[in-house]
C-alpha cells in the first residue's frame, strides 16, 4: 500500500471536528461516566483511523477503519442517551448525528474501495 498521510483524508478531518464538538458539548456534563464514555468514544474514531493509516497494509488498515466505525455506532448510541437525559438541545443531537452518520458512510466508502483495490 502505497504511503497516504492520515491527515489528508476528509473523514479523519470529519473525526476529529466531531471529538472537538463533543468536548465543548459535554464541558459542563455533570456525570462523570457518560461524559468520559462519550468523549472517549469520538476520540476514538480519528484515532483509529490514524492509527491503521499509519500501519501501512491494507489489511491493518481495514480493521482498524471497522473498529473506528464500531466506536462511531457507540458514539452514536451515547448520543441517543444523552439527548433523552437532556444535555443539549435538539439541534445539536441531530448535528451531531448527522455528522456522525456521514463519518460511517464515509468509512464504509473508504474500506469498500480499499477491499477492491487489493484484491
């Protein structure tokens, strides 16, 4: 595979965007738990696809896009909780959730066309 900067790839960027809002949203979040799950969550979605972009194979470099869009699904579901627990206004869940669904359909794009350049 040939060397590509994780940094030059638009769902990395959306990634981290995404873990930044998510530290600003949930500042001021009370419980502890929630807060640090969620944030732990989003932080591990540009992570992880830095992490496999930098493993340099293309096979390291899908698992590790799967296992980011795991943490996206998870993100997503706290997204869900914390909204019915009313930290933030609905404009800022389906921000958010917008967001993070184009971060999934975007790793789904990027792992399907990685599958079908090494095969």
């Amino acid at each position: 595979m040939a060397y590509m900067s994780f940094e030059d790839l638009e769902v990395w960027k959306k990634g981290c965007r995404l873990a930044v809002k998510t530290f600003q949203v949930f500042d001021d979040c009370k419980r502890f738990s929630l807060r640090d799950q969620i944030t732990r969550s989003a932080l591990s979605i540009p992570s992880n696809i830095a992490e496999g972009c930098e493993r340099n194979s293309a096979g390291d470099f899908v698992r590790f896009l799967n296992i980011a869009n795991g943490s996206a699904a998870e993100f997503r579901t706290q997204l869900y909780i914390a909204f019915e627990l009313k930290y933030f206004n609905e404009g800022t869940f389906k921000e958010m959730l917008i967001e993070v669904k184009d971060i999934s359909a975007m790793l789904f794009g990027l792992i399907r066309s990685i599958k079908e350049r090494t095969k």
